[in-house]
C-alpha cells in the first residue's frame, strides 16, 4: 500500500474533500486508512464504569485508501 501511519495526506474524494491530515492507522486487507480530523463519525454509548455518563462520542472513521493523495510520507519529513 502506497500509504504508511504517520503521512501527511489530502482527501480527493467523498463529503471531506480538500481536508487534510495525518494517517493514524492502516488495515491493509480492507484498503482503508484513518486520517486524523476527517470522517467525523458520533457513537451512541451507554454508560459503563470506564465511562460513567455514556453520551456521544466523537471519533474518526475510516475511509477508502484511494481517497487519499500522500502530501508527505514519513521518510521525507526525517
């Protein structure tokens, strides 16, 4: 896969076009990556002990790989 955890990439496609981002993690057998601060997604939870209120939580989602376009890889940056 052309992209790695830790690239700076642009989203080209899909509701975040132009965003852009640092790869968080990769799943190579789906083709998909998730990008800090892109694909916003809110999770209903009920409260548990770790989480005593539950509510909606916040966090990214993954989108497809070649929604992507690296900016800079990880290698150039050192």
């Amino acid at each position: 896969m052309f992209v790695k955890t830790g690239d700076k990439v642009k989203v080209i496609a899909g509701k975040d076009k132009g965003r852009e981002g640092t790869v968080l993690s990769v799943n190579v057998k789906k083709n998909r990556v998730v990008v800090k601060g892109v694909n916003k997604i809110k999770k209903h939870q009920k409260p548990s002990q770790s989480n005593a209120n539950g509510g909606v939580v916040e966090s990214e989602g993954s989108i497809h790989a070649s929604n992507v376009k690296v900016i800079s890889s990880k290698k150039e940056d050192k």
